[in-house]
C-alpha cells in the first residue's frame, strides 16, 4: 500500500497501518489486505501524528502500530501517536516483533488496545480485529469505575479475603467469583469497592467464571513489579458490569514461583489501597508466596468435600502452618456439597470428620447442582443466573455477615 493516503479512493480508509517501513512486515500486510480489502492504508511515524489531525482520519476505526527492537529509541513519538488515537476515538492494535517486555508494558499503559506478536499467528490478526469491533467499550475503561474505585484511594486498610481449595472441584473458584460479586451489590445507595484477584498463574480461571478477556498486561505487571504503580494495576485491571474490578490470571501458563512474597505484598497494598474488599483465589498448591497471602487476609477460606481426600488434605495444610509458625487461626473451613438439613447420618459425619481433624466447619455450602456449572460455562455470576439457587443464598448471607462485621468493626474504631 501507499503511503499516502488518497482522498480520490472509492470506500473511505477505515484502517492503517503505521510502522518505520511496513515492508518490514510483509505478513502485516497480507493480513491487512486479507482482513480489509482495499479500505487500507500505510503511514509512518511522524505522517501518523499529522494525519490524526485531517478530516479523513474521522472514519479511521483502527490503527496497526508495528515495531521492532529498532523502534525502541521512538517509544515517545509511539506514546503519542497512541495517545491521539485513543483521543480521536481510534483502536490501536500493537504489533511487536523482538520488542523489550518494558517497552511493551509502556506502551500498553499508554492505551494499546490489542497487543498481537510477530510474525502474526494464523487468524490472530483478524481475531483482534473482531475484538475491537464487537466490544462496546473496552471493559477495563468503564468510566463509573475508573473514578469511583480508583481515583479516590481508601485509607489503605481494604479487608482481604483468600480462598484456597483442599483439593481438586471443591469449589473454590465458585466461592471466591461469587463472593466477590455478592460483596460488590450488599448494598445499593453505597456499594463497596471490591476487587477479585486470580493468583492462580497457570490455570487459574476467574476471567472464564465471569467471560472476561486475559490480557498481556498482567503478565508484564507480574514480571516488573518494581515499576509497579498506580497506573500499572488499574491497567491491569479489568470490569465486570461496572461493580467488579478482576485481575484474571495471565494468557499463559507460568510457573507459580516466577513471583516473590514481595510481588505479591506490592500487588495487594495497591489493592487495599483502592479497595474496601479484595478477594483473592488462590492456587490449589502451597507456594513460598502463600505465607504473604496468609498474614496480609483476615480471613482465609479453605474448601472441602466430604471425603477422604479433603480430609487427608486438611490435615496436611493445617499441620505444615503450624510447624512454619504460621497463623492457622485464620483458616476457615467451608464444607461444599454438604448434607441436607434432614440427612442426619451425613450431618453426624460431618460432625466425626471436624473432630477427627480437629476443626470447627464453620461454612456449610449446599449443593446448588447443575445450575453452578452451567452459570460458570455462561460466564455469570450464581446471582444473575439463578438468584434462588441454594448455594448463591448461603454465599450471599456469607457476605452479608462479613459485610455487617467490617461495619461494626469500623465503627468501633
């Protein structure tokens, strides 16, 4: 394509590329031309930052940024054509070949929409732009949220809530999603700040719990928190529904050691910090990372079945934090799929199982059956798919009484 673009040209250019030389990306091109026909054109940097200005940018709907280790010297000339695209309404779609994760992050804070690697994966290119294309908004830019829950810190004293599963379907992530989003709507006139977190880094699955994208930021959050700030974290962010802000796990899978107890202290000060509630759902696994968690949540939950796997596993948690030192008293126990209120054999078992282990099962979770997994498959909460669902009303009088604890506690202080 030309690198001027033509007023003469029968359908108006709907997208650009901008690169230092789009020859350099012979793949961009093919897939451009495949995507767009001939409603394309190609601009360098400086012509970029002109062109925004003209009134043929007003039917621009993207622009493909390409770049390479060679473009890392123009990172602030890249800021601002980012900056005046975002300014004019226009979606940009950052393409890297051998770029620095630095830079990257810099440039995704500046408002990058897209982030796509080079050479293009197949469909990768087309993908992105029908993610631009079908999103109204870019959910993690939801205006209420932005002011209400970011630009006015609390004190820095949000409660932190953990929830780790003993064993494998026991309903952590369940809990912890749900908890979350009963916490956001306790109450209506002044609802509180909430902000769920998935530190589950390989398979962690809170973005598919509440159909939320994955994005590149988080990783390059995890990778460089000593850059960490403000800005940082509530890039990495994103919004559901306008009341819940969620870290989802990366779009990769990573080893649970690539961060540190002071990854994870940063990550959850700047949370409580913005946060009255922060819900984190923890990795089914013990890391050297989970001590940071423990100390810095009021409570943490623990899920289990009744069974004798989640019996074997609880006595193995609760035996590994007392011989480190570790506040155990913090544990809560929550019992999902317990017995009926008319199964008293299950109920004596549950009974037998807390003084064998020497326990106390505060949390008895009913069994909400099919309802639950189809709501997670749907991408909703149990409270916008089933209200009446047993299990969303005993989570919902979780909340409400965690809720009503932190009130009197405040006031009392």
């Amino acid at each position: 394509m030309s690198s001027v673009i033509k007023q003469s040209d029968p359908s108006p250019i709907i997208a650009c590329t901008i690169s230092r030389d789009v020859q350099n990306f012979d793949l961009l091109i093919e897939d451009m031309e495949a995507a767009m026909g001939e409603a394309w054109g190609d601009l360098g940097f400086a012509e970029a930052l002109a062109f925004f200005n003209q009134p043929e940018a007003e039917s621009l709907e993207f622009v493909a940024v390409a770049i390479d280790e060679a473009d890392e010297d123009d990172l602030v000339m890249l800021g601002e054509i980012i900056g005046l695209a975002n300014k004019k309404g226009v979606k940009v779609i950052l393409i890297a070949e051998d770029v620095t994760p630095a830079a990257l992050h810099q440039l995704l804070r500046q408002g990058a929409d897209e982030f796509v690697p080079y050479p293009l994966p197949e469909g990768e290119l087309q993908a992105a732009i029908e993610r631009l294309q079908t999103a109204p908004a870019p959910v993690h830019l939801a205006p209420a949220l932005t002011h209400a829950a970011l630009a006015t810190p609390t004190a820095g004293d949000g409660v932190i809530f953990a929830v780790q599963g003993l064993a494998g379907g026991t309903g952590a992530t369940t809990l912890a999603v749900n908890l979350a989003w009963e916490l956001a709507n306790i109450e209506k006139a002044n609802p509180p700040r909430v902000c769920l977190l998935d530190f589950s880094l390989q398979f962690g699955s809170v973005s598919t719990y509440l159909d939320l994208p994955r994005r590149d930021v988080v990783f390059e959050m995890w990778s460089d928190t000593e850059a960490l700030d403000d800005d940082i974290f509530r890039q990495a962010l994103v919004a559901f529904e306008e009341k819940l802000w969620v870290l989802t796990a990366p779009s990769d899978v990573l080893p649970l050691d690539m961060i540190s107890s002071e990854d994870v202290n940063k990550v959850l000060a700047l949370a409580r910090k913005h946060f009255d509630y922060v819900v984190i759902d923890m990795p089914g696994s013990l890391v050297q990372w989970t001590e940071a968690v423990l100390h810095s949540a009021q409570v943490y939950f623990t899920t289990l079945e009744l069974d004798m796997r989640s019996a074997q596993n609880a006595l193995r948690i609760k035996r590994a934090l007392q011989s480190e030192d570790l506040p155990v008293d913090k544990l809560r126990y929550c019992l999902n799929r317990s017995p009926k209120f008319t199964d008293l054999n299950g109920k004596s078992r549950v009974k037998r199982m807390a003084e064998s282990l020497e326990i106390r099962i505060e949390i008895l979770l009913p069994d909400g059956g099919r309802a639950v997994c189809q709501s997670s498959d749907h991408g909703l909460p149990l409270a916008s798919s089933t209200a009446k669902n047993p299990l969303r009303r005993e989570i919902a009088k979780l909340a409400s009484s965690l809720h009503a604890l932190g009130k009197s506690d405040a006031e009392a202080a």
